[in-house]
C-alpha cells in the first residue's frame, strides 16, 4: 500500500477496462489519478469514482490521436496537478480485416490511435519530467506484438510499435530519471475483447495455455510494479502478463 503516495498520474483510455483497473490500482497505492478518455461524461464517472479523501482525481476528455485535443487535455491535467509524474498510455482500438480487404482508412486510424497516441501523449508528459528528473512512462502494447494474429495485422504493427518505441525512448531519456516500459496484456475480459468477432475470440482462447482470459486486475499489478520506485530498474522492458500465449 502506498507504493505511489503523492504521485500524479494520467491513464489514457481510464474510463473502462484496463486503464480503470490500472487507475483504480494506482489510486489505491495513494496516486492521485487523471483519467483521459474519449467521452466527457465517461471520464468524468471514472474518476469521481476513484476520488476519496486521501487520493484527488480529475478527468479531461482527449482523442490521443489528434495533438490539438492531447495538447489541450495535458494542460488541463497540469494545471490541476501541477505536474505529471506517471503516465500510462493505454487509449486503444482494435478493429479486424484481412489486409488484402483492409480500407487503408483502417490501417490509418489504428496507426493514428495505438501508435500516434503513445507518441503525442509521452511528448506532452515529457517535459515537465525531463525538468522535475523523475517520471514514468508505461505503455500498453500486446502479445500480438510478438505473435501476429490473423485479420490484426494492422493493431500486431501498431503494438509493435510502440515496443520500438519504448526501447527508443527509454534511451533517450532515463538518464533524466524517467523510465520507460510497456506492457504486452494476453486477451483480457473487456468491452474490447469481447467486440471482436466471435470465431477469432473462440480460436485465441483455445489456443492459450491457460485456458482463459485474463483480468484486469491481473494486469493492474505490473503497472504498479512499474510506476512504483520498486520498478526502479526497469528501463526499456515489455513485460508480459499474458497466460502464457507467448513465453518470453
Ligand atoms: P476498452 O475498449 O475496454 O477501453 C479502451 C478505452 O480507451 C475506452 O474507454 C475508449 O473510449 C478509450 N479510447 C479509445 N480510443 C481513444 C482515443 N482515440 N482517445 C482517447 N481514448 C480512447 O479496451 P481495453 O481496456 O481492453 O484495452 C486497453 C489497452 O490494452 C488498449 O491499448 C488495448 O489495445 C490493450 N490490450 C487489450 C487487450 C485485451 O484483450 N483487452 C489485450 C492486449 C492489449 P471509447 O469507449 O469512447 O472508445
């Protein structure tokens, strides 16, 4: 308990699934929490939902893929924080075509959401860590950055991206303090997982080792780990809660 007391941080995509359980999470350790989200009024329930006495939260409504709104939502969150300590870049899509069907429409906007949005989010929260010589930067790809998957060639490339760009990232800037890692969940009980089409969810979850999908309360626990000062040495890495999908 307590492991982020008087810490700032900011969950993109907080209102729902993995971002509230991580938001959830990271209030409980004593952070208080911004929730980023698409929806005002989403954003808003979450984080009313996860103020208490000890902890404060503000919700500010983003499309990380546009840098006008992510512009506009970070200066929100710093005027009422002051500063950002811990970012979680965690605001995904997922959609499912063959690429020899894909509308290139599609493969652009996966691209603008999962991999744009990391970027413009984590070149808005740098800043303030760069000068403050702390900061954390957690970001949410997936086991299907290592796996590849059928119909998901376009979220496999965008998730892998963000690998690459974590390492990239996590060279540039941990001698200021700030480290950077991702996350790569196995498929997850959300609204998200369960909107893909049937067949495909039926196929992935016989195929895992475990036998089932995962929480989100089993994936909350890394983000701590690695928003935590016990994630000290961390710097670059992809850890994979993932049911065993993917053994690495
Ligand atoms: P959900 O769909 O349950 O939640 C995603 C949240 O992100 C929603 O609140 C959604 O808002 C928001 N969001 C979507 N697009 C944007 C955007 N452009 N700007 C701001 N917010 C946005 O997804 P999960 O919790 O399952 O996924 C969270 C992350 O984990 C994603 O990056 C996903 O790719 C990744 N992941 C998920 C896995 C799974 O099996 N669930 C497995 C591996 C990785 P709205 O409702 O308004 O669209």
């Amino acid at each position: 308990m307590n492991r982020l007391e008087g810490k700032r941080s900011v969950v993109t995509g907080g209102a729902r699934g993995i971002g509230y359980a991580i938001a959830e999470a990271f209030a409980r350790e004593g952070s208080d929490v911004a929730i980023l989200d698409c929806r005002d009024e989403d954003a808003t329930r979450a984080a009313r939902s996860l103020a208490t006495g000890e902890v404060k939260t503000v919700a500010a409504t983003v499309d990380v893929s546009q840098p006008k709104s992510v512009e506009a939502a970070f200066a929100q969150i710093q005027s009422a924080f002051g500063h950002i300590d811990i970012l979680v870049n965690n605001a995904g899509i997922d959609t499912n075509s063959l690429v020899v069907d894909m509308p290139v429409s599609l493969w652009d906007e996966m691209m603008a959401v999962n991999l744009k949005g990391v970027f413009l989010c984590s070149k808005a929260a740098l800043p303030g860590m760069i000068q403050r010589k702390w900061g954390r930067i957690i970001n949410i790809s997936s086991q299907l950055a290592h796996k590849g998957a059928a119909e998901m060639a376009h979220y496999a490339a965008a998730k892998a991206g963000v690998i690459g760009f974590t390492r990239s990232l996590a060279y540039e800037v941990i001698r200021d303090g700030i480290t950077v890692n991702a996350i790569c969940p196995g498929p997850i009980d959300t609204e998200l997982f369960r909107n893909i089409p049937p067949l495909w969810r039926e196929r992935k979850l016989a195929e895992l080792p475990i036998g089932r999908a995962g929480r989100v309360d089993e994936i909350a626990p890394t983000a701590v780990l690695l928003a935590s000062d016990e994630g000290s040495y961390y710097v670059g890495a992809t850890l994979n809660p993932n049911g065993g999908d993917v053994m690495i």
